[in-house]
C-alpha cells in the first residue's frame, strides 16, 4: 500500500523476509540497498541483482558479514549478523568456566543473547556447548518452511551457534582442544556436522531435537 512504498521512499536500508518472490523484486526495484533474509536460491538472487545491483542474500541472516561493497549493508553487519562473542574464562576450576560473555555482533534476532545464560559460570564441556546451540535454535526466528528447505546441517542456527562457542574458546584456552581432548572430539564432529550436505539431514536432526 502506500504507507508501504512511502517507508520504502525514506529508508536507508531494506531487510525483506517476504516470501513471495514477485513481490521481493518490485521491493529491488526500489534501488536502496536490500538484504533478502529470505533465500530463495542462486538464481533468483542473480536475478535480483540484475535489478538492483545494492540487494545481498546472505546463506541465512546469521551468516551476514560486513563484506560488501555497499556501505548501509556492512554497517548493518557490523552490529547484526553473523554472530561474534569475547569470551571470559575462569581458570581456576579442574574444568575451567565460561565466565562473562560479551557480545560484538548480535544475532539479528536476538537468540544468541537469550541463550548467553546455557554458557556464563557453566563448564566448558561439550554437554553445556551443545545446550547452548540447542536453546539457540528454539529461540531462532526463522520461519519452519524455511528451516525445512535449508540443505544441511551448517545452515542451521544450532550448528552456527555451536562453532561460534567453540572456535572462540579454541583461541581463548587452546590447551582444551588437545588432539585426542573430549573438546577436541566435538569440535571435529561439530565441523564435520556444518559441511554434511546430505539431503534430509536438518529434518532428521529436528525430529531427534523435538523427541
């Protein structure tokens, strides 16, 4: 509607989660900067930047980064995106704590703070990082029917969430990671999870997460 086309008129930055195809490209049309949240595959997105050179479609809106050429779109990425974390330890226990969690890039939609509380004064074991990514991907924003059509495992907001934790705390306290280290076994697994691409695997993960 006009009320519509007049927020399209004043906005500095676009981040459309229409589904219907159609109607995303007359949102391109526009020519402000887009972030097409909804991924509607290789295809389409060449297509939308036949007309609208300024529109992105990140893999999912938690793989955004601040990469492009287009200014509106990186400082946007440099807030909310692919999420970034400074993490405290507690050195002190046998098993060291994650203690204070400072979050540099946030989630989009917020999931990755409202999950901070599986991780700050827990453990650093595989069990409290798995419940972390777990309760990150119940917080997640992201539509079923689109979950559904994501193609493996790496795209999922669980998966992302987990190696986040992790590669941080590689760097943070790299002597947990050991090879042949519980944390260095669940580190591999959770690397090799995110490149699975097999068909149907995000499906099979859902119906053992839900049960």
């Amino acid at each position: 509607g006009e009320e519509v086309e007049q927020s399209i008129a004043h906005a500095d930055l676009i981040i459309t989660y229409v589904r219907h195809p159609d109607v995303v490209l007359e949102i391109c049309e526009s020519e402000k900067p887009v972030i097409l949240a909804i991924n509607f595959g290789e295809g389409f997105y060449q297509q939308a930047k036949e007309i609208n050179p300024k529109a992105v479609m990140p893999q999912t809106m938690c793989k955004l980064e601040p990469n492009t050429d287009i200014r509106e779109i990186n400082e946007y990425a440099e807030q909310f995106g692919s999420p970034k974390l400074k993490i405290e330890i507690n050195r002190k226990p046998r098993i060291p704590l994650i203690g204070d969690i400072k979050i540099i890039t946030e989630s989009p939609c917020g999931a990755i703070r409202n999950s901070l509380k599986f991780l700050e004064g827990k453990p650093i074991t595989p069990k409290v990082i798995n419940s972390f990514g777990l309760n990150v991907s119940q917080e997640c924003r992201e539509p079923m029917s689109v979950l559904l059509r994501r193609s493996h495992m790496g795209e999922s907001a669980a998966s992302t969430a987990r190696l986040i934790v992790l590669e941080e705390l590689k760097k943070e306290i790299p002597q947990l990671f050991q090879s042949g280290s519980e944390l260095d076994k669940f580190y591999k697994s959770c690397l090799k999870e995110a490149s699975d691409s097999e068909p149907g695997t995000i499906f099979r993960h859902c119906k053992k997460s839900f049960h």
